[in-house]
C-alpha cells in the first residue's frame, strides 16, 4: 500500500491515489542498511564544543551522520486537474539516489540523498530504509530519532503515523517501530514505555493526558540531557496496547481544514519511546598458577542499556495565501512557521561549526537537542509534492535536507552495571550453598542416627546369646553332678545286698573299707563338684569378658557421640561463616551504590514540593563551641570548606571535635548545606559516625546529619550512603539523652520523605526510632513522635495515590501500643504528633481492626472531642465518620462523638 494524500489522518487517503507496486518490481527492490559505515576507529568530526549539545561525555563514541530520505507523494485529484498540462517539477532516480528539480523547462538542479523513494514506494519498504536501522541501534542501547519534514499535504503524517487499522500493509514507521521493539526484548528482563506529545502553539502537552497541557522541559546543567518529568508514561506490553495508546493520542491532537489538506497537523507530534534492557558481560575464564588443569570462572556483569528512540511528525510549513489560513489558524501557522525556522537555523549552525547553536529559540529545538550533533543515531525523511504549483515549498524541503546530511552525531550507548540484578543473583547461589549444606548436614545426622542404631541392634544381640549360652552350660553341669551322685547311690545298695550276710567282725572291717572306698568316692564328686564350680565360675568369667567388650561397644559409641558433637560445632562455624558471607553481599551492594553514584556524578535528584513532611529549618539546636557562637560563615570564606572537612580526619581528638562542631553549625543554616553535600562532607560525618566511640563526635555529627536531612536531596543521599543503618546503630549504643535526641531528629526528617518510606523501614530505622523511647527523656520522645507522626502522614499520602497497599509498617513494627500510651501525654509537643499519627493511621481500613484491638478507638473519640487543635480534632472527626469498621464499633459500644 502506497501513501494517501488528504482525508483522516489514520483513516482514508490523504491527498489522492497511490500505484500499488506490481509484484515482479517489488521484488527488485534493493534492501540498503540504513546505518552509517564509519568504522568506530574512525576520527570524530571537528566541531565546536559549544556548537554541539552533547548528551554526555566520554571519548569512546561511534561517529554517525544525519541520514536523509526523500519520498514523493503522486499527484492528488485536485493536482491532476489543475496541473493536467504541466509535467511534475521533481525526476526522481532512485537507482543513483539522485533526484532533478525543474526550476523551469530548460534548466534543472541535481540533489543526492541516502535514499530516494518513488511515489510507488511501500510503507514497508519506507520502514525498512529510514526508521529500521534506528530501532536496530536502540535495541543496542544507542538513542534515535526518525523524523517526517515537508510542505503541509505531503505525507508525513501517513509515513509515520498511520495505524493501519483496514490494511496492515499501511503502517507507519510508529507502529511498525514498536512492533520490532516488542519482537526484539523480553517481557521477563525488560520494560518499554512510551510518551506521546504534541507541541501546540509552543505549549507542550500531554496527547495520552489532554488536562496535563503545560509540560516543563527540565535540562540536566550538567549533562545536557533534556527530560520531561512531568509527562505520562505508560509500560507497553504487547502491540494492541500500544496501538490503544495511539487510537487515544490521535484524538486529542490538533487539526484543521485548510486549502492545502482537509486534516492539516496544526502540532508537532512526538512519541518517546523508553528501552530498558538487560543484557550480561561475557564470562572470563582465569587458570590457576598452582594447577593449569584447574580454572575458576568469574562472576558475569549484569549490565542495564537505557535508549530513547523519538519519533517526531513536524506539521507542515505552509505559506499563508496558498492555505488561506486566517484568525486562530493564522496564529498557529505563524507558531509552526516560527519553530521550524529555528530548527532549520540550529540545523544550519550545526553543519557549519558554528560557536553558536540557537537551541532556546524554540521549545522543538530544545527537544531535538540529542538529535542534531548529539548522541543520538537520526534519519530524517523529508515528504515533497509534484505540483510545479508549490516548487517553492518544494526547493525549500530538498535544501533542508541537504543541511541535514552535513550534521555529524557522536552515538554513545548509554548503560550501567545493574547492581540489583547481580545482588539478587548472589542472594540465589547463597540460597543454594545454605540448602545444599542443610541437606548434607541432615544425610549426616541420618548416617549417624542408623550406625548408631545398629550398633545398639548388635550388642543387644550379643548380649542375648552370652545369657544363652551361659544358661545351658549351668544346667549341662548340674545334669551331670546328678547323675554322678544317682550313680553313687545305686552303687552303695548294690554293695550292701553282697555283703549283707557277712560275719560281724569280717563285716565291720568290710564296712570299714567299703566306707573308705565311699568316702574316696564322696571326696571324688567333692572333687568334680569344685570342678563344676569352678567351670561356672569360668563361664561367669567368660560372660564377664563378653559384658566388657559391650562396654567397649559402648566406647565407641561415646566416640560417635564426640563425633556428632564435632559435626554440630562444625556446623555452627558454616552457619557463621553463612552470615559473614550475608554481611559482605550486604557491603558489596552499599559499595555497587557508591559506585553506581560515581558513575552518574551530578544526576539530579528528586524534588518535594510537600514542604509539611520537613520539620522546622529551626527546631534543631545547634552545638556551640567553648559556649560561644563563632562567625561560621566568615571563617567558611578565610579558612574554606574543603580544609575544615579535612580536620574531621585529623589524629588529634580536640581538633576533630571542634571541626565537627564548625561544620554542624554550617550545617545548620540552608544556604551550606547544598556545599557541604558536594564537597562531601555528608560521607565524613557518616564516617565519623561510623568509625568514633567518642560520645561528643558522635553527638555533634548525629546533629549535623540531622541538619543535613531538613533537605530534600540529601535525603536520598544519607539513605543510599548507609545513614539509616549507621543512624539505627548508633540508636542502639548510645545513652547520653542529647545524642538519641540528635540521631532521633535525623532519622524524623528521613521519615517526612515519602520516596523513602520503604527503604526507611527495612533498614531499621523504625525499629531504631522506637527503641529510643527507653530513654524516656521528654526531649528524645518528642522527636521520636515527630518521627512517627511524618512517617504516618507519607504512609497516609502513598496508600491514598495507590502507590501502597496493606497495613502500615508502623503497626507491622510494633508501633501502636506506644502511640495509644502517649496519645494523651502531658507534654504537648508528644501529644499533637502522637494524635496527628492517629488520625492517618486510622484513615485506611486494613488498619482500623488492630487499632480498635490496641485501644486506638477511644483516643481517636476522645482527639476528636478534647484536642486542643481545630485541624486535628476535625481530621479525626471526619476519619471516624468515613470508616465503616469504626462507625459499627461506636454503635456496638454505644459511644456518641
């Protein structure tokens, strides 16, 4: 499908009919790169520095020209009647890429382009010249820009902004950008996002967001790079909400009917298109000295590319007496007419090295400053007619691509080490190696368990057949003793029947000597009697012998035992040589911040306008030195900055002291305190804290921090520096009540943040914030319910917007029994903060079951009839009337407020 020429901007045709392109020629269509060859060795272009608005330095960019299209739009119906005798005022030669304008009938001028596209040219075929090449160099991580320059009706609007809703084959490069963007990321490890704005009458607005219609344009002073925070961005996760998107952006966007185009673009349209990918370093295999077969593998980096692709359809210049613009229109064409003549004249200035580039002419140039002479890879397609009608408009296109083919771009691929990603992958194989432990620890445990149990099996056994055999060894003896005294016996009846008849002297001496031989047999089975007991005495023996080798079983099974005992100490050591490895991914992390933050030197950051969160500029005393309050900012100017920070590491601990306390008291006034940051006094007084035990140094730093984070910027800095972990040791060390009253101030600023809420929370500084309460001093616990009180109220603020859900981490903490405790304290300062905390907890209902629990109904009825304050007896008022939980408690419980 060829490009239209006037109707609706995405619906219809624009301007008159396309010749579609027969399939045998569109088959011999050379496919081109659209990417410059310059090889990366080559020099950079001399230009000046003040010429060109760079996005970054850094010497390792890759040089890349300004690439220029033309494409011509065929003749429209009104063009075919009113030009029916005139020939067009443009030859084209896309073969050579050259095109001929006709100034009249005998004299021509011969122009060269990188491409140049015939009124037959598909959409297709135009994406993949102009704008394909470019998305290629964002998936890479480069910035690009494509952009649509012509006469009003000629096609920019179709070339790059066509949906494509009846014919897919009418794309435009918009669509078929993100299409490839899509295909060419991954929804798991990547975002996309887009922004779609116009620029009205010099206003830049918000086409996704029409009542966000006076954009700021904010620039990095020290980069250069331009941004628009307060633009919408939406996340883009397939290409159906992506075209939703433009259907929404298309019909807030400026058009009129004027002689030249029934929908001519009275805006210039711009949509940002944001690439976040993450991509990982190539692993490095390192051998050991000691053994050349074995090798150690390091770490792959984890890197994250940041790349902008910008996609810009200028409205059409137009010449007022042939658009017949007038009233309003007139205005707006003067707006157009205005902006790109500045574009034009910044363009001019560019190629030709001037030591001036009128950036701040207009708003369009400003936001094109990346993409003319910056870091940004361009193609530029300027859309023409074939009207002789119109060859002023039509010379004047032709020349300002030629000025474009001149400017010179340096492209930088902007990327970072993603420290997250490479924590978290840490935090896995840590996992891992605790698991697998675990598991072995347990094999262990069982291997143990079942020696042990068989060991207990066998001797049980062994014990068994000793009793056993020793009880048929027993009675084996007393059969035989038995049987010897039977045989005894029969043989004593035997020889009284023989001699039974004997004469009495013959018998007495026979009796006599049968007696002897009785009582020789008696002592014989005396004899074997012994002899018997002597063999069980011999088997107890045995069996005696066999119990003490069960007590040498036993032995060894106190060895196993000393065994498991080593292995349970052994265990312990892995478990702390575990948390040793979790303390320095801990540190590894807070160093990968440090470092990412050297990287990105100077990047803005974020701003407040909620100035309620922040306490007092005065609520803070301030130390005094020897009594004495010293004329700080008169010795800031004789003395200087730098060398005062350089006496906080000085060896003598009087000299330290008394620059600590210079520098709190610096601290202390607003105008200091932006120099102390840079001149990195924040990171010196974190070390003080960090490194000194003496109670003075740590009590004045507590301060000068504390004065530090009444500013918004170096609030973010204190957290990404470790200020809330030393902050919480430091509460948890500390006795004098002056220091807890100093870290307390410190950590309540943090807590009026709201950007800082959760990193607040998981680095302790709650938790830290209420063990300080044990100090009880009134000071401290003023400070303390101020904390809570600011912490509550951004908490309050952030589930409102629906950027937090769940109950508070204040109550997840612990926190509601102390606030109900002093809601109603005597000193005033803890009671207004403290029924102030109240009031915005109970303002969410996830909350309102444990506050009603914890006793937190009646000091909210009791604030709302006997607070001394109008605004806070109101808040709490209107809380309890809007909560359907507390309106149901106070009519079960009967109370009337």
């Amino acid at each position: 499908m060829a490009m239209a020429s006037s109707s609706s901007r995405n619906g219809g045709t624009r301007g008159g009919s396309m010749r579609p392109v027969s399939g045998a020629n569109s088959s011999n269509l050379r496919s081109s790169s659209f990417k410059s060859r310059i090889p990366s060795s080559a020099p950079a272009p001399r230009r000046s520095s003040s010429a060109a608005p760079l996005g970054g330095g850094g010497d390792n960019g890759v040089p890349g020209r300004v690439r220029v299209a033309v494409r011509l739009r065929p003749r429209n119906a009104d063009e075919c009647v009113a030009d029916a005798d005139f020939a067009d005022c443009v030859e084209l030669q896309p073969e050579l890429k050259r095109l001929k304008l006709r100034k009249n009938n005998w004299d021509t001028e011969t122009y060269e382009f990188d491409d140049v596209l015939t009124e037959s040219a598909s959409q297709k075929r135009v994406y993949q010249v102009v704008a394909k090449p470019v998305v290629e160099s964002v998936l890479e991580g480069y910035n690009g820009t494509v952009m649509a320059y012509g006469q009003t009706g000629t096609g920019k609007t179709f070339t790059l902004g066509r949906l494509g809703d009846e014919d897919t084959a009418a794309r435009g490069i918009m669509v078929r950008s993100m299409e490839d963007i899509i295909s060419g990321t991954s929804l798991d490890t990547d975002s996309i996002s887009v922004s779609y704005l116009q620029l009205y009458m010099e206003t830049i607005q918000d086409l996704l967001d029409p009542s966000n219609d006076n954009i700021a344009i904010v620039e990095d002073p020290k980069t250069g790079d331009v941004s628009l925070p307060g633009a919408t961005h939406v996340e883009i996760r397939n290409q159906q909400n992506f075209l939703e998107l433009l259907h929404l952006g298309e019909t807030h966007r400026v058009a009129a009917n004027t002689k030249l185009n029934t929908e001519s673009s009275r805006s210039h349209a711009i949509l940002m298109v944001h690439v976040k990918r993450s991509v990982v370093e190539h692993e490095d295999s390192v051998s050991n000295d000691a053994d050349n077969s074995s090798h150690f593998v390091r770490p792959s980096k984890p890197l994250v590319r940041r790349s902008k692709l910008v996609l810009v359809d200028l409205a059409g210049s137009e010449r007022v007496h042939k658009s017949g613009s007038e009233g309003h229109m007139l205005e707006e064409a003067k707006s157009i007419n205005l902006s790109l003549s500045a574009l034009g004249k910044c363009i001019n200035a560019i190629a030709e090295n001037s030591p001036h580039v009128p950036l701040r002419d207009s708003k369009l140039t400003r936001l094109l400053r990346d993409s003319f002479g910056g870091t940004a890879r361009t193609s530029l397609i300027v859309t023409i007619g074939p009207s002789p009608r119109h060859r002023g408009e039509t010379t004047s296109t032709i020349l300002f691509g030629q000025r474009a083919m001149k400017v010179e771009n340096m492209l930088k691929i902007k990327e970072e080490f993603d420290y997250k990603s490479l924590s978290k992958k840490l935090e896995v194989q840590l996992d891992k190696v605790i698991a697998e432990n675990e598991r072995q620890l347990k094999a262990f445990d069982d291997d143990v368990e079942r020696i042990n149990q068989q060991a207990q099996n066998r001797i049980s056994e062994v014990e068994k057949n000793f009793a056993e055999a020793l009880e048929k060894e027993k009675l084996k003896c007393q059969m035989e003793y038995m049987e010897s005294v039977k045989k005894l016996e029969e043989k004593l009846i035997s020889n009284q029947r023989e001699n039974g008849k004997r004469n009495g002297e013959v018998n007495g001496v026979v009796t006599a000597s049968e007696l002897a031989k009785l009582k020789e047999s008696l002592e014989e089975e005396i004899k074997l009697k012994k002899a018997a007991e002597e063999e069980v005495n011999k088997l107890k023996s045995q069996s005696t012998l066999k119990t003490r080798s069960g007590e040498g079983e036993d032995a060894g099974m106190s060895r196993l035992q000393k065994l498991l005992e080593d292995e349970a100490l052994h265990k312990k050591k892995l478990e702390e040589e575990v948390t040793i490895l979790r303390s320095q991914l801990v540190q590894l992390t807070f160093e990968a911040d440090q470092m990412r933050r050297c990287l990105d030197r100077g990047a803005p950051g974020n701003s407040y306008s909620d100035t309620d969160s922040l306490p007092s500029r005065h609520s803070q005393a301030r130390e005094s030195v020897n009594g004495q309050k010293a004329p700080f900012a008169t010795l800031c100017e004789q003395v200087g900055l730098q060398k005062i920070l350089q006496l906080l590491e000085s060896d003598d601990a009087n000299i330290r002291i008394h620059a600590v306390k210079v520098v709190a008291n610096l601290a202390a006034e607003e105008a200091n305190q932006e120099k102390i940051v840079e001149a990195g006094g924040l990171a010196s007084l974190l070390m003080l804290l960090r490194s000194y035990e003496d109670e003075t140094v740590r009590r004045v730093a507590a301060g000068a921090i504390a004065n530090l984070a009444m500013n918004e910027v170096s609030q973010q800095l204190i957290v990404d520096q470790g200020g809330i972990s030393l902050l919480s040791l430091t509460a948890a060390d500390a006795e004098d009540p002056q220091t807890l009253r100093m870290v307390a101030g410190a950590i309540a600023n943090l807590c009026g943040n709201d950007k800082l809420q959760a990193r607040l929370w998981s680095d302790g500084g709650i938790k830290a914030l209420l063990g300080m309460v044990r100090c009880g001093h009134p000071d401290v616990l003023a400070q303390v319910a101020r904390g809570i009180a600011n912490f509550a109220k951004c908490e309050s603020r952030a589930t409102t917007q629906g950027v937090k859900s769940g109950r508070s981490l204040l109550i997840e903490d612990g926190a509601l029994p102390w606030i109900v405790q002093h809601a109603n304290d005597e000193a005033a300062p803890i009671r207004r903060h403290i029924e102030l905390a109240l009031c915005h907890l109970a303002q969410h209902e996830v909350n309102a079951k444990e506050m009603i629990s914890g006793g937190a109904l009646w000091e909210l009825v009791r604030i709302s009839k006997e607070c001394s304050r109008e605004d806070i007896r109101s808040l709490a008022h209107r809380t309890l009337s809007s909560s359907p939980v507390f309106r149901s408690e106070i009519r079960r419980l009967g109370i009337h407020f």
